[in-house]
C-alpha cells in the first residue's frame, strides 16, 4: 500500500515539475517570438504586437486585411504554397524574410519572377563594422527625407523581373559575392543591387526582403529597421512560427502554452474541473475498495 500510495504521489509530483520547469525556463530558440536573446524576435513582437500561427490553416479564419511575417527555416511544402497564396490573393501582405533558407522554394511556388541570390552581398564601404553589414536605401516618401536606411547582417541580393517592384537597394559600392571568397571577382554582380521588392498577388501582394536578419533583437533597433516592417503593419501582424527552429523545451512551452490557453475557455475550464471532481471523488472510493479486499 505505502509503495502505491508513494508511486502515486510521484505520478502527481513529475508533471507539475516539469510544467513548472518549463514555465520558467527562458525561450533560447532563434528567431523565438518571446525570446530576448540577440537572436529573438520579443522585440519586435512588443513593438508591432504581434502574434504566432502555428498552422497556416489558422490564417483562412483572418476577416481583416492582415500582414505575415515569414522566416522560411524549414521546408515549404505544396501545402504551405497553396495556404499562403489563398492568404495573399484575399487581400493579406506576406513579407518573406529570407537570405539562405527555402525563401525560392515559396517564391517558385507562388509563380513569382523574383529568385534570392546564391550569395552575399558585401559592401566595404557603406556599412557597419565590416562588409558584412552593409546599408540599403528604402524608398519611402512618407519618411522626413523620401527614403530608410536598412542595415543588414549577412544578407543576400534579390534577381527579379517582370511585375515586380524593386523598394530597396544596396550602395553602388557593394557586389554579390557568389563564391564567398571576401572579394569581388570577374563577372560577380555590382551594386546597387536589389534588397526588397514587391509583387501585386490578387487582392494582396508579397513583399520578399533578402535578409531576414533584420527582425532580431540585435539588429531591429538598427537604423530604421523598424520603421520598415512598421510601414506592412496592415491589420493585425502574425509571425509564421510553422517555419522557425525549434527546440524540445520550446515545444513543450508551447503545449504548456496551449494548456492555459484552452483553460481559459468555458469548455476547457469545465473539461478540466469535471477530471479534478473525477479523481478526487473516484480516488477515495477505490481505496475504500483495496481496504475491503485485504
């Protein structure tokens, strides 16, 4: 009896430690919509107010014009392709933030003749700490001098055709450098080269940047970074987390997360009361039983 009485107890203890344990271990993954390290995305998430889709099947149940932010670290599936395109052609703004991940896959997908370079673009001249960092100008007449400064870390350059609007470039000081070699060598592109750009898709449009960089902590205070992404604020601003890394303590922060949410519903909150009522009427009645049969 003491040895069942034990087990039980720890059967109780384990989850609620590790529920706990969860709660309060900060989030560490990238790109992490709560996450505060210099790779997360808390502040820009505080900023815009944004929120996370964890299926894009979630963005057919939007009735308002809504913008998505969408970092492409994992494979994008036909599915993926066909939600986002019924998202965008019902008035949505996807903004594709992409530099080495499945970016071409969606924009291939999408029909879009606009491609991420197979490179990186460098600028030694106008640019942060090093040639890593280089500066793009936005056109945005709204602006106090007609245009934004971008700063970007690590990016790539966009190749892009017809029906679509370049917003965005590099100085004419930078290249493309496509063997990663630190130099521009014979036959490498020279700035400006394209950074963002945009394309009309049914009633909405997709807006593709070349560095995805650009909404991390670290680097969205940056310039006007912000000012940027502010400027797609159209409706509510979600973030696809169906798309980011992912690590095991996240995810289970995440079930814990859904838990509470599901709580906080009538039908949550009477599912969960009626197992508390269970176990706590059935468990004296069975131990009632036990004392019977010994």
């Amino acid at each position: 009896m003491i040895l069942r009485s034990r087990a039980m107890l720890l059967l109780l203890v384990v989850p609620v430690s590790v529920v706990l344990l969860l709660v309060a271990t900060p989030p560490v993954e990238d790109f992490g919509l709560h996450s505060d390290r210099w790779t997360g995305l808390s502040s820009v998430a505080e900023e815009l107010d944004t929120e996370a889709v964890w299926s894009l099947s979630e963005l057919e149940r939007q009735v308002e014009p809504t913008t998505l932010l969408l970092v492409p670290r994992k494979p994008v599936t036909r599915k993926d392709v066909s939600g986002l395109a019924s998202f965008v052609e019902a008035g949505g703004t996807l903004v594709l933030m992409d530099d080495f991940g499945y970016g071409n896959d969606l924009l291939s997908g999408l029909g879009l003749d606009m491609t991420l370079a197979d490179g990186e673009l460098l600028d030694p001249v106008l640019c942060e700490k090093n040639e890593n960092m280089p500066l793009a100008t936005i056109a945005d007449p709204e602006a106090k001098d007609g245009s934004l400064v971008l700063q970007l870390n690590h990016a790539t350059w966009l190749e892009t055709g017809e029906g679509v609007e370049v917003l965005g470039a590099s100085s004419r000081f930078s290249f493309g450098d496509v063997d990663h070699s630190g130099i521009r060598d014979h036959g490498e592109p020279a700035g400006p080269l394209p950074v963002a750009a945009s394309c009309a898709m049914g009633d909405g449009r997709v807006v593709v940047v070349a560095d995805c960089s650009i909404l991390i902590n670290g680097m969205v205070g940056m310039e006007d970074n912000l000012e940027f992404l502010s400027g797609f604020a159209d409706g509510p601003v979600l973030v696809a987390a169906t798309h980011l890394p992912d690590s095991g303590a996240d995810g289970g922060k995440r079930v814990v997360a859904s838990l509470r949410a599901a709580l906080q519903t009538y039908a949550g909150m009477t599912v969960a009361v009626s197992m508390v009522l269970a176990v706590t009427l059935l468990y004296p009645w069975y131990n009632r039983r036990r004392r019977y049969a010994y």
